[in-house]
C-alpha cells in the first residue's frame, strides 16, 4: 500500500475515535406537570409514580409530600408540615412502592426519623434512627446524611450508614436492622474518622432486576453492584472526559464545618442522582449536567443530558413502568428512547 494511502487511513481512525466517545445523547421532555401545580412546589427533588397512575412529588423546602391525579389536572398535600408524627419537619429523603405506600425521612429535634405512610396516605408505622443527625456530604446550602438517600422495597428500607461499618443497612419497617451490606472502600482517610464516612457516603438503589447499586457521592466517583445476598459482583470506576475537570480539582485537605459542638468536614459530591432502569442498567447524574448510564455488566453504555427550557441538571431520576424516566427540578417526563 502506498505510504501517502497509509497515512491517510491513519488519519481518519484518529479522527474516528474521539467522536465515537464524545457522542451525547439529548433527551427531550415528552411531558411535564403543568405550571399551576409546579408553581406550588417550592424545592421538588423527587417526583415519581405509583402503579396505579397517581404522581408523589416530595417537597424538601416546603417540608411537604404531594400526590397528583393521573390525568395531572390537580393536586393535593398529603403531608404536611411538623414534629408529631404523620407531619414532617427538616425532611430529606423520600422513595415510593409500587402499591403507592412510600416513606419520608426527617429530622424532628435533631434525631433522625423514617415515617411509613400506606396508599391512603395515612401513616402506618415509623422508627428514629440511633445518634444525632451529622450531616455526611454538603450540596449547596443542604446537609445530606444518611437517611437522605434511601430506598423502600415496600417491606425494607435501606439507607446509606457508613458509621455502622458498612455501605448500606437494610431495616424493617418497625426500625430493626435486618443486615448491613458493603465493606466500607479504602480512603486514605481512615485516621479521620468524620472524613473517612463522609469518602463512604452514597446511595443505595434497589436493581428491580434484582441485588443492589451503590453509588459513592463523593471522592473517587464509582459504584459497586451487589447481589440480592449481598455479595459484591463488581466494582467500577466512573470516568469521562464531562468530569476530568472536577476530578483535578479535587482538594487534598477538606475544609470543616461546625455542626453543634463538633467540626465537620465541609464534602461536596461529584454526583447528584442516580436510578436504576427497569433493564437494571444504572443512570448516574453527575454536579455537571451530564448523566452516564451503565449496563448490566458495568460497562458505560450511553452519555445523556436532558433538555426542558434548556439543559438540566437531575436532582432526582425515576423510572415508571412504562420505562419512562421522571426527572426534578421541572417535574419532568422523558422517553429514553427518544434522543434529539
């Protein structure tokens, strides 16, 4: 083959390869709530759907829980504001079943609290976690801790509690630990202890296929799949030329933050949201409007971001039945299918 035909073809698998990689998926909203019921919401950061048609949306600022009607014409509080049980106060973490039961994290008088509520809305048992709530992970102005990120199977809760000595710990719903999943990673941290829970902070997701995810939040950006026994099945880093930025501007010495009596350290996370699709592949949304999704083996199958009045930044994903994907802020709906 002449040398000048060599070079040329040398030429064009160079150029080939970084667009292969930089391929972005855009997904456009095929649906939302409309404005009269969004405008009611002050913080929404989740919005899902029961299989019964009915929406929840999970008002953090507004310290309230919503359920909409399936055609989306109206809306109705169903929990609100306080201290005493059925009410809410300082809430932070939200996940609904199937059956339209769902669960409310919450902070009265300083002490973690989970709070079960059945498909009429009307609280059906509840427990206070052990310990007084420190955050674990810092996003913008809201201190994340462990019952933040949970999910409920319908019969479980599992939440991130690294102080346990593991990654996630699954309770009834009358507040027993059933069992702990996950050693704890490696950190460098380990002589700090504040720092070294906050490097193991994440959140724990239920694959519907079946086993669990668990996303770190923070540090070296990864996630771990677990089989239903707990088991680890395998590890992976997540990495992509959208994060090389963030990752080299991870500090080396965190700053604190004074929380009561104790200096906490003052972490910020990488990642934002993440949800598993009915498939079981994993969606991981990072503080960059950016989402990776990987498939059933690990391996990074697509990179997305979605677009509403402009590109958006998940806050929350959840995949309904149809395989739809409902997305806060904006209460959207997308089809993933469906690329622009």
């Amino acid at each position: 083959m002449p040398r000048t035909r060599i070079v040329l073809l040398a030429l064009i698998l160079l150029t080939a390869r970084p667009r292969a990689a930089l391929q972005i998926d855009v997904l456009r909203s095929v649906g939302a709530l409309p404005a009269h019921i969004t405008g009611l919401f002050e913080e929404p950061v989740a919005f899902q759907q029961a299989a019964n048609g009915y929406f929840f949306v999970f008002d953090r600022r507004g310290h309230a829980v919503y359920t909409i009607d399936p055609d989306r014409a109206g809306a109705r509080r169903i929990v609100e504001v306080g201290q005493e049980e059925g009410r809410i106060i300082q809430p932070g973490g939200f996940d609904s079943a199937a059956d339209g039961s769902f669960v409310v994290a919450d902070i009265p008088r300083g002490q973690e609290r989970i709070q079960i509520f059945g498909p009429a809305a009307l609280r059906t048992g509840g427990f206070f976690i052990a310990g007084r709530a420190v955050p674990q992970v810092i996003l913008g102005n809201y201190g994340v801790t462990g019952i933040s990120a949970l999910q409920y199977s319908g019969g479980s809760v599992f939440v991130s509690e690294p102080e346990r000595g593991s990654l996630i710990t699954e309770y009834s719903t009358s507040g027993i630990a059933q069992r702990t999943i996950g050693r704890l990673r490696a950190t460098g941290y380990e002589q700090e202890r504040d720092l070294h829970l906050a490097m193991n902070a994440g959140l724990p997701l239920i694959d519907p296929t079946g086993g669990f995810y668990f996303v770190f939040l923070t540090g070296q950006p990864m996630f771990r799949k677990y089989d239903a026994d707990g088991r680890l099945v395998f590890e992976r880093h997540i990495e992509g030329r959208e994060i090389d930025d963030l990752l080299s501007a991870q500090p080396t010495k965190w700053p604190t933050r004074r929380v009561e009596d104790r200096e906490v350290p003052f972490v910020q996370p990488l990642i934002r949201a993440a949800s598993v699709d009915p498939q079981g592949q994993l969606w991981v949304s990072m503080i960059v409007p950016y989402t990776y999704v990987y498939d059933t083996h690990g391996d990074k199958a697509r990179t997305v971001q979605f677009s509403a009045t402009g590109i958006l930044g998940p806050t929350s994903l959840f995949f309904t039945r149809a395989g739809h994907i409902l997305v806060t802020p904006g209460c959207y709906e997308y089809d993933p299918r469906r690329v622009s």
